[in-house]
C-alpha cells in the first residue's frame, strides 16, 4: 500500500545505535507516519500501530534518546501534546496529561523535542494558548514547566518554538520570534533565563518566520537562523557573545522565498562544515554551506530534482557513513530527500516506500 499525501514538512533523524533513517511527516489521513530506511524505504502509519489520536496541521518530529529509545512528538486535534515512542515496539502518551499540563492552556504549536545528554532528560518546548513558552521534561516522569514564566519574560511569542542543547556547557536554549520581528531566546545553566537575540547582536528588527538554531559542536559555537524581511537569510551566531550575519550577502545566494517558514541548519561534524537550507524565490531547495567561509549551492540543480518545493526544508547527517540529507515536501505532496555522498542524489522518498 503506498502512503498517503503529505500535509507537513518531512523532518527526519538517524538512530545511531541502528544506523536506520526515519522521516516523519503528518498524512493526509492526519496520521503520523514514519518512512523509515534500513536499506530500502519503508512506511509505517504509527498512529495505527499504536491506536493513537490523529494530529492536527502541525509538524512531527523525532529524536533519539541516550538510552537508544526513539520519540516522536506532534500537536494533537485535542490540542495537547502527544508522543510516539519505541523501544524495540512503538507506543503511544498523551504527553500533557502525563505532566499534568495546566488543562486551561492548549497547545498551538508544537516544537522538536531533544534529550540533555549531561543528565539524561528529555524536553519538549511547545507554544500555549496564553502565548507563553511551555516544556514538558521527563527525568522518569513527565512534567510541566512554563517558560515564559520562569524566565520573566514577556508573552510575545509569534509562530513556532525550536529548542537545542548545547553539548559543550550543558545549556538548553529555545528560540522564538516576537510580534516586533525580534529573536528570542529562553536559556537554561540550572535556572531559565531570557535574552533578546536581536538587539544582543545589534541585528536588524526584520525577523519573519521560524527561527530556528544547531550547535557547531567541534567550534562550540551557536547558531540561529531565519529569514528577514529582506528575503536574506540571516544568522546569530554566539562565540562568546552574539553578532549578526547576514548569510545571502555573504554568499551571493538567490533570496528565500517568504511564502516558507524559515532556514534552517546543521553541522557536519565529519568535516567541520556547516549547512543552512532554505526554499528560494524560484522554489527549488538551497543550502548555505560554509568551511571557513560561505558558499552557495543550488541542491536541486545539483541532484537532478524535477520538483518545487514548499513549506519548509530539514536536514541532518548520518553519523555512520558521513552522508548528508534533505528532506522536503513537493508540489505533488509527496516526501523528497536529496541527499550526498560526494555528489547530490534526487530520491522520491514516497514513491521508494510504495
């Protein structure tokens, strides 16, 4: 049975105790679904597998745990948050209830969650309905912590959440726009606190979309991009103290297009590089690379890719065997992956489950 259309943005990881790829994406039935690779591509529809309730229009998304568990996380039609989790067979939690999640506040959105491997939690940011910051965290048993609140910071968060760890000292950041185009964060060394990105970095206030933020871990440096309102994707980079990039400029890119979410990025911890991916105005799926400076790249030129593509681009490496992959949703709904191994490869990720 071929899977279903694709109503969300692919995000996918690798299991690295396994080195199986799995990219998730809500079908078109509202199903999360998984394609999942181990050789050849699969698809498994993990609300049925785990009778589990169907998602609303958001975006899934997975992570590892230390322990080899896998999580994928999603924003349910009950607007709370739910989890789909694996240790050898896949499971259902209605994360909100868990944590006892105040029941007056519904998620809206839900970011990606990620473990803290100097202490083994795990976390899962999401945007409340009272517009405040709000996790639930497992140190074995789920809990409820509303940022916003324990960081003193202002209600002002405009679109998605996205949270990291910063392996080198332990921080956990989440990152945010605000309605007057700034970016924030909410950060975490034992307590919350707040920092206003932009004016850290003396950036420009022409934020748009989804902010979104990687470590480099062999620099120890963070980054945070995003689009402006300018159609440039733009960086925060912190090595100390934030500073501003202005990405596009430096790598004489085609600009992003604004119908997207946003850029966003990893490293390449095999060869140091760094990779910011967004759609451009001609809706083909770029990257910003950078080695010591940046470069730009045309991927879908570059793989042969015959689709458009739309809402937004992730990407991430194979620790195994060093590949790198971009997933994204085409104008005929289906899940596409380029995707390196020297050279850029095209593959209908859709059409290899059927």
């Amino acid at each position: 049975m071929s899977p279903p259309e694709t109503k969300s943005p692919p995000v996918g990881y690798v299991h690295p105790g396994d080195g199986i790829q799995h990219v998730n994406y809500l079908g078109s039935d509202d199903h999360v679904h998984e394609l999942w690779w181990n050789g050849a591509w699969h698809d498994t529809d993990l609300c049925t597998m785990t009778d589990a309730p169907t998602g609303a229009f958001d975006v899934p998304s997975g992570y590892v745990h230390l322990d080899g568990t896998q999580h994928v996380n999603y924003l349910g039609t009950d607007e709370h948050v739910h989890e789909l989790w694996w240790n050898g067979a896949w499971h259902h939690n209605d994360l909100s209830v868990a944590a006892g999640a105040p029941a007056g506040v519904q998620a809206t959105r839900v970011g990606r969650g990620y473990a803290h491997p100097g202490d083994r939690t795990q976390h899962v940011p999401y945007l409340g309905s009272d517009n405040h910051v709000h996790e639930l965290w497992w140190d074995d048993g789920w809990h409820h912590n509303d940022l916003t609140a324990a960081a003193g910071a202002l209600a002002n968060v405009s679109g998605r959440v996205y949270g990291y760890v910063h392996p080198g000292d332990g921080t956990q950041h989440v990152n945010y726009r605000d309605a007057s185009r700034h970016v924030h964060e909410l950060w975490w060394d034992g307590d919350w606190h707040h920092n206003d990105l932009t004016a850290a970095a003396h950036a420009p206030a022409n934020a748009s979309g989804t902010a979104y933020g990687y470590v480099h871990p062999g620099e120890g440096t963070q980054h945070v991009n995003y689009f402006g309102t300018d159609d440039h994707v733009h960086e925060l980079r912190w090595s100390g103290n934030w500073q501003h990039n202005d990405l596009t400029a430096a790598a004489h890119a085609l600009n992003g297009n604004s119908f997207t979410d946003g850029p966003s990025g990893y490293a390449h911890p095999g060869d140091g590089t760094q990779h910011v991916l967004y759609i451009g105005s001609d809706f083909h799926v770029h990257e910003l690379w950078w080695d010591g400076n940046w470069h730009h790249n045309d991927l879908s030129v570059a793989a042969g890719a015959h689709s458009l593509a739309f809402r937004t681009v992730f990407g991430y490496v194979h620790p195994g065997d060093g590949t790198q992959h971009v997933n994204y949703l085409d104008s005929s709904l289906h899940v596409q992956e380029l995707w390196w191994n020297g050279p850029w490869h095209f593959n209908d990720l859709t059409l290899a489950a059927s």
